[in-house]
C-alpha cells in the first residue's frame, strides 16, 4: 500500500517490486542493520522446574540480562542447564520478576551459548517452533550486528537487485543500528497513552549517516525511513541535536515513544509493516500520518486482504 501522509491522494495499491517508482533522485533511504540473535533458551533446573530465558543484552562476555519464566520460582544461586549444551547460574533480579542477570559456565561465552544452544525468537503470533532455517530467514539483507530479539521486519521485503536498482536511481543507503528488545510485543497497557513507557533499546548511528540525513533535510530532500526502529533512533537523533555540526559517532539507548501529537524532526516517509493494535508501533503510524488516515487505511488493508506482522505485507506513508 502507498499511502500518502497528508492525506492529499488516495492510497494506492501494488507490490513492493515496484518501490522504485515511488523514490526519487536525492532521497536518502535508512536501513536498521541490528541482526537477531538466537535469544531464547530452554533450561532445565535439578529439581526438574524447567524454564524459558529470553536474553535481552549482554553485561560481559560472561553476564547478561534476560527475563525467565516463570521468573517467580527462580532464585539467586539457581544453576540451570541449558538445553544443547551449557550452563546458566541465576545472580538475582532487577527491576522486577521476569527480568534477571545470570552468568555462564567457565567453558562457555554469551555469545557461544547462545550461537550453541538458543533459538530463534519468532513472535509470538507465529504458532510453530523455529526450525535451523529462521536463523537466516528471519534476518534482513542488512543484518551485521548482533544483538535483537526481534527482526527489524520491514527490512524483510528488500533485496540486493531492490537496492542496486534504488542506488541507479540516485536514492543514497544508509543505516542506523537499532537492537530491537521484546517490549516491541508488548501492548500499551494504560488506557491514557501518554502514561505508557517503552523499554529502552540500545543504538548506534555513525558520522555517515548523520551527515547524510543532515544534508537531506537542510537541502529539502526527504529521509525515508526503513521500519519504525529506525524512525525513533532517528527522531532521538535530531532531539538530542546530532544532525547539526560537529557530527560524530553517536550511541546509546532511546526510549522515545512516539504517539499522536508528535513533532517529526528527521523522518519525512515511512515504510513499515502493518501493526498489532493496541501497540507502540502502530501509535507511531497514527502520529505519523494522523490517526483517522491510518485507520482508515488499515481497514482498507483488512478488507484487501493484506497481511499483518513480521512476515506481512508493507505500506510506504509519503
């Protein structure tokens, strides 16, 4: 779907094939290049309580955060063997039940013990068990740095003939890291939106990137971003005033939520894919292009038959 944001033309309807069309000469396209990793664990206590970890970040080489379940029956010095391979040791939690740090066993790294013995995160809306294939297929063509539990998906429909023909076109690539963190299937909770609160997500954006972006917006050329994970690093971006000179490598971590009534600073179109309701990333859709407009093209989707989610279909807000 191509969507337009200011409601000016009515939404068109084709398949990413042909995106080409709809760029043009001086754009400047921003890729998330965050790869996931095999985050989930199954593990299995002495008692017999088994448990399922999920990794969220590294400390060290030898320590990293992770929510377990059920996390209320763990307990500081719990020593946990690991499905595949490997042992865990339970340190105590932070900042509630599920969330935890834990340690590995001296033959081990994070980094082996998960390459060895996790598996995939596919969402959760995806009922299978995750087979050897997803560890590339639920990756984009962009994907180098390791460290998301989950695939930046709108980076999921592109290609290299994709981006061999955008280049040939003018359009400059560029990319932002941004690990993606479970709270992006996590619903808002709160009735009131302005009350949610995002989990933060660790990012890195180099000097390229920010210069390009830079001079796109101080020229009048648009910044189209891949995803919504790439949208909020850059909206974080201008609000901390990197894309003014002196430009440098920029990192950290952002919780910026972006919900209707918000200011877009960097991003000038969109392309994602079609969002769960009541989520953080389909609020971004509404603050980017007004609320009425993207429920109305989502019922439009829905009627069409388009699909939602990871392995979904796309629309391009411009």
């Amino acid at each position: 779907m191509v969507a337009s944001r200011d409601g000016s033309a009515s939404a068109l309807h084709t398949t990413f094939a042909h995106l080409p069309e709809f760029l043009r000469s001086g754009d400047v396209l921003v890729v998330n290049r965050t790869r996931v990793v095999p985050a989930r664990m199954f593990a299995t206590r002495a008692d017999g309580v088994q448990f399922e970890v999920l990794f969220l970040s590294k400390n060290d080489e030898r320590h990293f955060m992770a929510w377990a379940k059920p996390g209320k029956r763990l307990r500081p010095g719990n020593i946990l063997e690991v499905a595949g391979g490997g042992r865990i040791s339970f340190i105590g939690r932070e900042r509630g039940e599920r969330l935890g740090l834990f340690d590995v066993d001296a033959d081990n790294t994070v980094d082996t013990l998960l390459e060895r013995s996790g598996h995939i995160p596919l969402p959760p809306y995806i009922h299978r068990a995750d087979a050897g294939a997803d560890r590339e297929r639920y990756q984009t063509i962009f994907a180098r740095e390791a460290g998301s539990v989950a695939a930046p998906t709108a980076g999921l429909h592109f290609d290299e003939g994709m981006l061999a023909s955008l280049r040939a076109n003018g359009v400059t690539i560029v990319d932002v890291t941004l690990h993606i963190g479970p709270g992006t299937f996590q619903p808002l909770f709160d009735e009131v939106v302005e009350k949610n609160r995002l989990h933060a997500e660790k990012f890195s954006i180099d000097v390229t990137t920010l210069r390009e972006v830079a001079s796109a917006k101080r020229e009048g050329r648009r910044v189209i971003a891949v995803g919504t994970t790439v949208t909020r690093t850059l909206e974080h971006a201008a609000r901390q005033g990197w894309l003014e000179e002196p430009f440098q490598d920029r990192s950290g971590e952002t919780a910026l939520f972006l919900y209707p009534g918000a200011d877009f600073l960097a991003v000038d179109a969109l392309i994602t894919n079609f969002h769960l309701p009541r989520s953080s990333l389909l609020m971004l859709v509404c603050a980017f292009m007004g609320t009425e407009r993207a429920l109305a093209c989502y019922q439009d989707a829905v009627a069409r038959g388009y699909r939602f989610f990871s392995y979904g279909d796309a629309m391009l807000i411009a």
